[in-house]
C-alpha cells in the first residue's frame, strides 16, 4: 500500500510539474503576455526575406508607428548568409544580425527577429509556415505586414507566398498546435513594390514620411554590408561608395530617397488620408496594399492602425 502510494503520489506531482509547464509555455508563447495585451498598444509585425527588406519599403512608416506608441516587430525568414560579394555563411549571418539589431535602434521599433533559413534558399515549405505562424501569434498581431508574391527575387516571392500562406491559419488552433491561435484574424497589408504582372501595386494606404526620411536613411545605414558593399557591388558603382560615415549617409539620402518621392498614384492617396493641404505638403511616402486573406479594416480601423492620419 505505501508503494501505491507513492506511485500515486509521484504521477501527481508530474501531472501537476507537466500542467505547470504547459501554462508557463502559454503564458509566453501565447498571444505575448497579459501585460503586453492590456497595454492598449496595437501590435505590427513586418514579414519579410532579408534583414533590410522592410526597412526600405516600410522604414518611415514603422518609425513613425513606433513614435505613436505602436509595438513593432521586423521579421526576416532568412540570415541574409548569401546577399554579399565576398563574404557569407555564419559570419555573414552573425554580421547582418547586428546590423538588424541596430537598424532596430534607429527606427526605435520594439523588436528586430532574423531567422535562421538560409538566403537564396527560401521555399514555401510547411515547416517554415509553421515558423511564420509561430512568430505572428506570440506577438499577438493586429497587423502584419508582408512582400506581394511576385518579384525578381524567389526568397521575395516565396516569403510572401508563406505570409499568404500563414493568413486565417494563425486562428486556427489545430494548426501549429504548440503556440495558442490568435483569437482573431489580423489586418494583411502589402509593402510596395513597382511590378507590373500579373497585376500591379494598389496603394490602398499611402503614408507621408517626411518628417521621418533622416531616420529611415539611419536606418538604411546601419546595414553596411548591404548599402555600401553588396547593393553598389551588384549596381556595378562600388567606385562611387563615399569612404567616411558622414558622406555615405549623404549619399544615402541622395540616392535611395528617390524611391520614397511621391508619384502621381500615391498623391491622390495622401490627400484621401491626409486632407488636401497636408497631403499635397508630402514629399516623400511608403504605400500599403489590403490582402484580401486577412481582416478587411474599414476607414476608421486603418485610421488607428495609422494613427498619423489623426493629425
């Protein structure tokens, strides 16, 4: 009997170790803590190939979300180990980590995760759907944000296959089973991009980043290896590259803020969310497009999720 009853005893405690165990993983896997979701702050992650994707295409937005008191995450699926001349693997990866890290400083954005995929290898397999749900729920997203799936770039292509992919199953429980579901589907935005087929960028959302370029650009520059090494080598004007910090960061905001200029599409867009004085001041802006996989905002939910539009 008192063998019965440490048996018994003893598959209690591991009952009870186990249940323990179980509301621990919940607790901080699960849609972030209760602290983070009593806070009032709306959650934003950005899922994307390469350590710099959203920095170029949503920099300034994220900045100024991040300003407004927004929780925002980068994402990237993959270490970025193959995106230089003469450098790669795992001292690549480790370099380009920092360089994310502290590209997340300038922004001032809450979080700036690099996964461990390798870069030029990316595929839309389930294992690594399983990982993007997985990062989506424990942020308790309200928005996430990804690349469209047609690009020149397959690690483009398929990261927006796989955040495509990761929409609606992020609130289904028996899918990905060891991170609780979201308890709502989030908003499924777009970064831009300038393909034309099968069908081109529909600016639903366009943000005026002036007041924000500088930082983007510091943004921008924290990633050295790209800005300054791969991106010129690859353009074929490595010559060009400025050797001290002060003057690359001049020929930074000389070169890629052309990209940001406002285009006759997003005009029409800028005065929509800004009224027409403000939104004909912007000289510089980043579009978003609606997924139609996800939430379908109306004005007024975009209008906190954007909350610069208030102003």
């Amino acid at each position: 009997m008192k063998a019965i009853r440490i048996t018994i005893f003893s598959l209690f405690a591991v009952v009870l170790f186990s249940f323990t165990l179980i509301n621990s993983a919940s607790a901080q896997n699960g849609n972030v803590s209760r602290a983070d979701q009593e806070d009032g702050r709306l959650r934003v992650i950005a899922v994307f190939a390469h350590p710099d994707d959203a920095d170029s295409k949503m920099g300034g937005t994220a900045a100024l979300m991040a300003k407004a008191g927004h929780a925002v995450k980068f994402l990237s699926i993959t270490s970025g180990d193959a995106g230089h001349q003469s450098e790669g693997g795992g001292a690549l990866a480790r370099r380009r980590r920092a360089e994310a890290q502290e590209a997340a400083r300038r922004l001032g954005i809450d979080e700036y995760k690099v996964l461990d995929n390798h870069d030029g290898e990316l595929l839309p397999e389930l294992h690594i759907r399983q990982q993007v749900i997985r990062e989506i729920r424990n942020w308790n997203a309200d928005v996430v944000l990804g690349l469209r799936p047609n690009d020149y770039h397959p690690d483009h292509r398929y990261a927006g296959v796989l955040v495509q992919d990761a929409a609606y199953m992020v609130v289904v429980p028996n899918v990905t089973p060891d991170t609780p579901p979201l308890t709502k589907n989030p908003v499924f935005l777009y970064m831009s991009d300038g393909f034309q087929k099968p069908n081109p960028f529909s600016h639903d959302i366009v943000v005026g980043i002036d007041e924000v370029l500088e930082t983007k650009v510091l943004g921008l520059d924290a990633h050295v290896s790209q800005m300054y090494e791969w991106l010129p080598w690859v353009g074929g004007n490595l010559d060009e590259v400025p050797e001290t910090s002060e003057a690359r960061v001049q020929w930074m905001m000389d070169r890629r803020t052309q990209w940001s200029r406002v285009s006759d599409e997003q005009r029409s867009g800028l005065v929509k969310w800004y009224g027409a004085e403000k939104g004909n001041s912007f000289k510089h802006a980043e579009s978003f497009e609606i997924c139609e996989y996800g939430k379908q905002p109306t004005e007024e939910e975009i209008r906190k999720i954007f909350p610069m539009f208030q102003n």
